[in-house]
C-alpha cells in the first residue's frame, strides 16, 4: 500500500506494514527460488543483469540475499 514503506538516507529505521511485510517476504522467496530453479521459468541473463542493477550478474548471491531477507522478514512479522 502507498505509505506503508519509510526508508530516509538518515539513521532513523525503516518501518513496513505488517501486511506489506508478509507480501514483501513471499516475493523475495519467490524470487531466490526463481533465481535456483533450471529450466523455463527461472529467471533468464537479461532478467538477471537488471536486477543486479549494473553490478556484475551474481545469481548465487541474489538468490541467498533474496533468500535470507525473506526469512529474516517473516521472523519478524
């Protein structure tokens, strides 16, 4: 939802609905398992190469970033 997310470039922490938070857990588990699977449903190179935003394409380290923020967020919510 629209204001439910407040990130600042400050040290004030971030706060995220409960409900988003859930939905945010879900899309990132999604994702690391997209990012593993083999076959035509994985996450392709070009895929890849957007989501590491200009960095050089790791699929091992997204998939585990992925994977661990999304257990980290369902631990908390």
């Amino acid at each position: 939802m629209p204001g439910s997310l407040t990130i600042s470039h400050h040290e004030s922490a971030s706060v995220l609905d409960h409900a988003d938070a859930e939905r945010l857990a879900t899309v990132l588990a999604e994702l690391a398992y997209l990012l593993e699977i083999p076959g035509p449903n994985r996450v392709n190179e070009a895929q890849l190469a957007l989501l590491c935003e200009g960095r050089a394409p790791d699929r091992a380290e997204l998939a585990h970033w992925s994977r661990a923020l999304a257990t980290q967020l369902k631990g908390r919510v």
